[in-house]
C-alpha cells in the first residue's frame, strides 16, 4: 500500500499484520475514488470513520486537506494511523481518536466541529452505511455541500437520500461498494 497522489505520493505506508482484521481501501480504489471527488483536497478538514491505517484521510492530507481526524477503536489500527502520519510527516495535521465510530461522531457533533469530507469504511459484516448517515445528520457534521463516502459490503443496500444527504455516485469494486453522499 502506498499514497497515490499529492505531496507524498509513492510514499509506502505500514499495514496490518491479519487482513481479516483491518481491510485497508486499496490503491485503486483510492486512485478511483479521488478521481471522483477531484484530485485537490485544498484547505478541507477530513474525518475518516474506520481508519484502519489511515489510508483514505492520509491521502485527503497528502491532496492538501489542512487536517483529519481518524477514527478507530482497534489497537493494530490506532498503532497504524499513528506510525502511518509520523512517517508521511503529518502527525501536526491528523488527530487521532481511539473510538467506536458512531460514539465519536456524537462527540464531535457536541463540540461543535464540522468536516467537508468525510470516510466512513465499516467491516462489511456490521453493515452500519445508514447508522453512520443517519448519526452524521443528527450530529450536524457534515456542512451543506459536504460529501460522504461510504464503502460497504456487495450486499448492503444504502438510501439514494436520507434526511440531509443524497447520493451522488456509486461505485463496484468487487465486493466493495462506493457511495458518495452530498449534504444539502
């Protein structure tokens, strides 16, 4: 695994030691998915739901997003997001945030912060695409324009809108689905 683009571009980043534990977005997914979204990240502030390595809000810094806060409650991962922006030279812009993903959406929302640009890669098996849409709206986090991306499993079936998103792009990956929200 490596960054695919910006300033870090080609720059390898640490992975887990079990796939069957932590499931990073690979390199062309993310390649894809940037494409997507545009390749300039400039000046966003990222949340990245389900971390794993950090990979997804890693990039978004690497594109010029200013900062990302990546979420995760495992172990291996929080020690992979952590090595993964001291080694790119980001830890100054990434926070790191050892939770369940639904509980530090609550957090966030309470304190007030808002993101442009948010990741939200669930394990298939929870299948939480709409709790994690559903939270973001009750939260306030995602400002009007706001895009969410959520990867889930082949089998789950997400909303084309919900109370403050809609969906602007989906996208097959094998038996990864990528669906991009709009806020507004």
């Amino acid at each position: 695994m490596r960054i695919v683009g910006g300033t870090a571009r080609g720059r390898p980043l640490a992975t887990p030691r079990a796939a069957d534990v932590i499931r990073p977005t690979a390199d062309r997914v993310r390649e894809t998915l940037f494409n997507v979204l545009g390749q300039r990240c400039d000046g966003l502030s990222v949340l990245d739901l389900y971390a794993g390595t950090g990979a997804l809000g890693l990039e978004a810094v690497s594109r010029g997003a200013s900062a990302a806060v990546l979420v995760d409650r495992g172990r291996e991962a929080l020690t992979l997001c952590r090595d993964n922006a001291r080694a790119l030279g980001f830890a100054g812009q990434v926070e790191i945030l050892a939770s369940d993903a639904l509980a530090a959406i609550a957090q966030l929302g309470r304190s007030g912060r808002s993101f442009e640009l948010v990741f939200a890669d669930p394990p298939y098996r929870l299948q939480v695409g709409e709790a994690v849409l559903t939270a973001l709206t009750d939260a306030k986090l995602v400002p009007e324009g706001g895009v969410v991306v959520l990867e889930v499993g082949e089998d789950e079936v997400l909303p084309e809108r919900s109370a403050d998103f809609t969906r602007i792009d989906q996208r097959r990956f094998g038996a990864t689905t990528v669906c991009l929200y709009r806020a507004g």
